[in-house]
C-alpha cells in the first residue's frame, strides 16, 4: 500500500483534512457572492414537505450545499470507500449526511434510499459517481426514481474563479471571493413501470437537463 493511500485510510488524518476542508469551504461561502435562480422550484417542495431526489455532477459537490436552504438535511448517496468516508465526515459539517453504500453491492443500498424517500426525506445523488465515467447519467437514479414516484430536481453550479483538480471528475474548487450561481431545473418526473429500453431516453433527459443549469449558472455570473 502506497503512503497516499495509507493517509488516505487514516481516521485521524480524514478528520483533520475534513474540518480544514470544512473552514476552506466556509471562507469561500462568505466571501463570494452567490446567486441562486429558479429558487422558487425547491422552495414549493420544501414548503409542502414533498421529496424530491437532487441530481448534480459529482465534480460539484464542495459547493452544493449552499445550495440547499432547507432545514431539512439532505441525504447524500455516498461511496463505503474512502473517498465516500471523507466526504461523510466534512458533510457532518454541512448539514448533509451521508448515506454508505458498497459501489460492489449497490442493490444493497436500495432498502435505506427507499426508506428516506417514504418516510418523505430528500436524497442528493451524483449520477455519474462513484468513479464515472464523468457527466454521464447511470441508470440507477433513473430506477430509483421510477420505483418510488418521486420526482428528480437537477441542480448546477459556477463560478468565475476556480480551478479543477486532476482527478476523474476534474473536481471543482472555487476559490474565496467569487462570484458563484445555481439554477435549478423543473421536476422530472419518470414513469412507473418502465421498460429497460426506455430507460436511455431519460438519462440522456436529466444529463441536458444538468448541463442545463450549469450553462445557465455561468450565465448569471457573467452578467
């Protein structure tokens, strides 16, 4: 085992890493200026208490919390490696929680998602994670989403200072004192019952409906 992956493994170090990632991601919130546009979508589900499954690229994960402006966490699908730990540790931070889960046995971690969703809680996943491949919809949210009957809700981030890390995702680090935006999509709501062939449709849906909103977030801060 390499070192990186030794201090990767380290409990103590994830904490560490995670509670400084934690204060970085809290100077660049109030520093920056942030937009938020088609607020008023999220806000209908939150105000009735209705569930909805949040979908955005997992390069965009430092940010979306401050996207979020519910009281109500939101449950993040989540990686049982590594990776996924980190990230479970700096969410405590951020009023996400992290729901584990094997990239092996994803069938497995079908009972809590359901549970969440019935029980009316909000899910956040990366469609294209754990490991990609990058930008690209994998059907199981599309799966998820037609069994429960609860409606998807794309989300998409920029901002005008930042640079992207050389890892699989080309992960998003915005600097302090930005200028940031999200957008937020219509519901997508996926038929129950649905046929395998059709599934391809809907992934390429939600795919253009989250580049969407990404274009969209550039736009507003370019203005």
């Amino acid at each position: 085992m390499t070192i990186k992956k030794k201090i990767k493994k380290n409990i103590v170090i994830q904490n560490i890493l995670a509670v400084l990632t934690f204060f970085y991601i809290l100077i660049v919130r109030i520093t920056s200026n942030v937009k938020r546009k088609n607020q008023s979508i999220p806000d209908k589900f939150w105000k009735n208490n209705k569930p909805f499954i949040l979908a955005f690229w997992h390069n965009q994960l430092m940010m979306i919390s401050f996207g979020w402006r519910s009281r109500k966490k939101i449950n993040i699908l989540a990686s049982g490696h590594s990776d996924g730990r980190f990230g479970a540790i700096v969410g405590n931070y951020l009023n996400l929680k992290n729901i584990q889960t094997s990239f092996n046995k994803q069938s497995l971690s079908m009972r809590p998602i359901f549970k969440l969703l019935k029980e009316k809680k909000y899910i956040g996943i990366t469609p294209d994670g754990p490991r990609g491949p990058k930008e690209k919809v994998s059907s199981g949210i599309i799966k998820i989403a037609s069994t429960t009957q609860v409606p998807i809700i794309a989300i998409g981030f920029a901002s005008n200072r930042n640079t992207k890390l050389n890892s699989w995702d080309s992960f998003l680090v915005t600097y302090p004192f930005s200028r940031c935006a999200f957008d937020w999509s219509d519901p997508i709501f996926i038929p129950k019952n649905l046929k395998d062939e059709e599934i391809p449709k809907f992934q390429l849906l939600l795919e253009n409906k989250i580049n969407s909103c990404i274009e969209s977030a550039r736009l507003e801060i370019s203005v």
